[in-house]
C-alpha cells in the first residue's frame, strides 16, 4: 500500500498536467469527425493541390495536369501536393477518393499543435485555468475543425510555423538545458521553418524572424546560419521557378506571386495593376491594414453569421474586445520575451495585409499566437480591474465571456455540419446540392461522351479536370464576349460547362458571350434540376494558319481543316 500512494499521487499529477491537452484533442476529433465529407471544397484551391498531387504521384513533377500544354507549376512549393502523392501512391486511387485520407493527415497535423501549444502557453506564466481555457478555445474554434476538413495547406504550415516558434520559445525552459540540447533544437526549429516554406512561401516570414531571434538570443553566428538557410531556401525556389520561365515554351503562361501582389483587386476584371513604387505600396497599405486589423478577431470566429441578426450581433459584441485583447496580449507577449511568437505573428500579419486577396483564412496559421496573445491580454486586463472589485463579480464576468464565446462557437458548427452532412441528393451518385450534384454529373457525361483530347472549358478547372479526365481550363472572368471567345480560341475549347454554383458568375460571364456566338455553339447535355449545361463547339475556330499544328484544335475544327 505504501508504494502504491506515490504512484497514485504521480498519475494524477500526470493526468493533471496533461488532460487539459487531451481533452482538448478529443474535443477536437469529435468536431471534425462530425463534419468530415468526402467533398472538396470548389471555391478554393484544393482543386488545384489535388491537381498537383496527381503530377507528383504519376511522374513526380510539379504539373498542372488539365491544362492542355501541362506546364510545370510556378507558384505552389511541393511538400503538400506530396503529402496528396503519398496518398495516391499508397492506396492505388486517383485523387478523387483520397480526399478523405488527406482530410484524416489534416486532422493529424491540428491534433499535433495541441500538446505544442500548451508548451508555448506553460513557457508564457499564464495561470493553469487560462491555459486549460487556451486549449479548449483553441480545440472548440471553429477554424481549426473547419480547416482540417478542407484540402488545404494551412494545417500542416500551422504545424510546422508551431512547431519551430516553440522550439525557439521553450529553449531556456528545456529539461536539459545543455549547450548540445539548444543547438540541436535550434537546427529542429529551422528544419520546421523550412518545411513551412516548402508548404506554403509565406513561411519565409517565419524563416526570417528566426533569423533576428537567433541573432538576438544566441549571437550573430546564429543569426548569419539562420539568415544563410532564409536566402538560400528562398533564392532556391525563385531561382527554380524562373528557370522553368526561362526555358517554357512560347506562349505558356505561368502564374507568379510577384503577377498576384501587383493586382489592384482580384475579383473585378479590369481592376489594373498597383505599381510597384512607394505610392503604389501605400495604396495597398490603406486599403489593406484595416481589413486585416478586422481580420484578427474574425480568424478565430470564422465567420460573420451574417444570415442572422441575433448572432451577426453576438458576433460584433465577442470580436472588438478579442481583436483589442489580441493586440494588447502581443505586447505582453514581447515584454515576457516571447519575441520569435510575437515577431512573427507581426511579420506574417503584415505580409498577408499587403496581400490583394482578402480572406480571414490567410490569417489561421497565426490562429495559435492569437490564442496565446488573446489570453495574455485576458489576464493583463483581469490585473488591472478595481481591487475593490468583488472575486463573485470577476468569476460572473469570466463565466459569462466564455458562455457567449462558446455558444457563438456552437452555432457556427452546426451551420457548418448541416451544410456539410447533407445527404447525397436522390437521382444523383454524388453531391448534395444541386449545384454540385449537377457539376459530378456533367463531369461524368464528358468523362463518358466525349474524346479524351477534347478540351473544356469550366470552372472549377481543376475538379473539372479530376472527374472528368479531360483537359480543362478556367472561364474568363470577363463579361465581354470578345474576350471569352478569344480565350477560347486561344486554348481551342471544345465543349463549355456552364455550372450553377452561386459564388462562380458563370452565367454573367458566359451568357453573353453565347448569345453573341450562338451559331458556334450547340447545347450537347443539360441536367434540368440544376439547369448544369454543356456547350459543344460546332464552328472552327477563326485562327491563323498555324492552328492546323495544334494538337489541341476543336474536333469540328479539325473536321474542318481536313
């Protein structure tokens, strides 16, 4: 019995320093499990990493397989497509029915940021009730359950950007706080800064403030080693892309984030380009700053409800002190000297602000910083109450902060789980709604009606591509029929998808340009519940001569030249 109490005494203090962190995963687990589908989202880009993916696990290159010319990519690093190409390669499937390993790998990376940040919180003195509270914001925050449903890289950069600042953060409080301890988990930290970098290119903010941090806490060697890696990583990949450039063929067109930061506003065509001089940047800056100061908050609300005023409301009352909070909690942060978390929080803000895309998901990789730098603030502000103040008057206001922030929290899941758990749509193999059911049937019709060369044009062109197996390209978001048919003259299009998702504007875009060109199209399928239709081409293309050298020329107008 005596040597029993100590054991007993140990596991519960083992139970108490680590079943925050596991109730949490479990929390966590059981929000994703609840909304997990085999469905990737069409408004992002998982089309594209599911894409790419495809390229990586058939010939291992860096491909963007439907388009025709199949170039090589220049914008996407490759440590996520490969993690997709794993999948691929193990379970023998095309990318369609990996979707939901690859959502199973993302839930693996959030789950794994857990126990990391409850190190960072330990390292930041926070009490042990505002740490248990992190973790079960952090596991109840719809963003992270959210997210690990998308096939999206912000998991695993979420993970590895962690990973790297904790390192940097718990050094001096490690176990072994040997010379040879610090090293090696400064080499780990810039091994995880590098794999940031290799899955998403804006983990150079990060590469770069471990260079200041190192050079500030460990000397100069340090900081040049870190610096070196920040260079050569970077230079590294800008040097691959524009040797792919250099040596494409003529006419290829390949995407650049220095042709994306240059946009005035992405989604007006016609919006222009800033210049890139000092006036130019601050224009971007004006209009960019206050979005994204609105953006912190709502990076860990996730979303607005504007579609009901009760909780639109709620939503206003919870983000202006959290966002107030986040930002004083990053000061805190700094003075504590948690530097590298709070250096890169602001770097990485600054960058993704002056980024023309506006959209709280470029923000959820700092989604753990915020936590911290919330709950800092949290008890920065609780020390600076009235002492006078009632303890019952303090708990009421904490009780009732974290009511509200949790009930809020609950109808955004389950907005999200009834629009995700949907059942499939009778009359249809696969989708929910009938814009999506529509769009898998039609790509289901070209897979089985039409040659393998023909080419389509539709969006999304990725997912076009990836159930259909046909070559497919994007739909000019231009409503001038000149330019749509230029478009596809230019890619010699066969057959046009004209879909029915409500964020695409295929209709403002394509109507006009098949009233204009009525006598060059014919209507080849439609799904009438949806109203998805498809377009054949029946006239040859206007071209110059050197069409009859394309391998991609329309069957009609290939019809025609023979």
């Amino acid at each position: 019995m005596a040597a029993t109490g100590p054991a007993n005494i140990a596991a519960f203090q083992r139970l108490r320093q680590h079943g925050p962190t596991l109730v949490s995963m479990l929390l966590l687990g059981a929000l994703w499990l609840a909304q997990v589908t085999p469905y990737p989202n069409p408004a992002n880009d998982a089309g594209r990493y599911l894409t790419l993916g495809t390229s990586l696990a058939r010939s291992g290159e860096l491909r963007l397989l439907n388009q025709p010319d199949r170039p090589l990519d220049t914008l996407y690093p490759p440590l996520f497509p490969a993690i997709i190409a794993l999948c691929i390669r193990i379970t023998g499937h095309p990318a369609g029915e990996v979707i939901l390993l690859v959502k199973v790998l993302q839930l693996l990376f959030l789950l794994a940021t857990l126990p990391l940040l409850a190190l960072l919180l330990e390292r930041s003195g926070l009490p042990r009730t505002l740490r248990t509270a992190a973790l079960i914001t952090a596991a109840t925050a719809p963003a992270f359950a959210s997210y690990a449903n998308e096939v999206m890289s912000e998991a695993p950069f979420l993970f590895f950007c962690l990973a790297a600042i904790t390192l940097v953060e718990t050094d001096s409080h490690a176990t072994a706080a040997t010379e040879k301890g610090a090293v090696w988990r400064r080499i780990l930290a810039l091994l995880c800064a590098t794999l940031a970098f290799f899955t998403r290119t804006a983990g150079l903010a990060l590469l770069l403030a471990l260079s200041i941090t190192f050079w500030r806490r460990s000397g100069y060697r340090w900081g040049i080693i870190a610096l070196t890696v920040a260079l050569v990583v970077s230079a590294g990949w800008q040097w691959r892309n524009q040797h792919i450039i250099r040596h494409a063929p003529p006419g290829t067109q390949h995407a650049t984030y220095l042709d994306q930061f240059t946009l005035r506003d992405p989604t007006r065509a016609g919006a222009g380009r800033i210049p890139l001089t000092p006036a130019g940047l601050l224009e971007r800056v004006r209009e960019g700053f206050p979005v994204y100061l609105g953006m912190i908050p709502r990076a860990v609300l996730h979303t607005m409800s504007r579609h009901a005023p009760l909780w639109n409301t709620l939503f206003w009352v919870l983000a202006v002190p959290m966002g107030l909070l986040i930002l004083a909690g990053g000061v805190v942060a700094w003075q504590r000297g948690l530097t590298l978390a709070a250096g890169f929080a602001a770097l990485f803000w600054v960058l993704t602000a002056l980024w023309p895309w506006r959209d709280p998901r470029f923000l959820v990789p700092l989604l753990p910083c915020f936590l911290l730098f919330l709950f800092l603030g949290v008890e920065s502000l609780a020390g600076r109450l009235p002492p006078h103040l009632p303890a019952g008057a303090r708990n009421a206001l904490a009780a009732t902060s974290a009511a509200l922030l949790l009930a809020y929290f609950g109808q955004v899941h389950l907005t999200i789980i009834q629009r995700e758990r949907l059942p499939v749509l009778p009359g249809f193999p696969f989708g929910r709604t009938l814009a999506e059911a529509g769009f898998y049937a039609a790509a289901t019709w070209l897979r089985a009606h039409t040659p393998p060369d023909s080419v389509i044009m539709g969006r999304p062109a990725y997912l076009l591509f990836l159930y259909s197996d046909r070559p497919s390209i994007q739909i000019e978001p231009h409503p001038r029929p000149a330019v749509q048919e230029q478009a596809a003259r230019r890619r010699q299009v066969d057959y046009l998808l004209q879909d029915a998702w409500p964020w695409s504007r295929t209709r403002q875009y394509t109507d006009p340009y098949l009233r204009a060109y009525a006598h060059c199209w014919r209507l080849a399928w439609q799904e009438p519940r949806s109203g998805v239709r498809i377009w054949q081409r029946t006239a040859p293309y206007a071209v110059p001569n050197t069409v009859q050298h394309t391998p991609h020329a329309s069957p009609p107008a290939r019809r025609a030249l023979h």
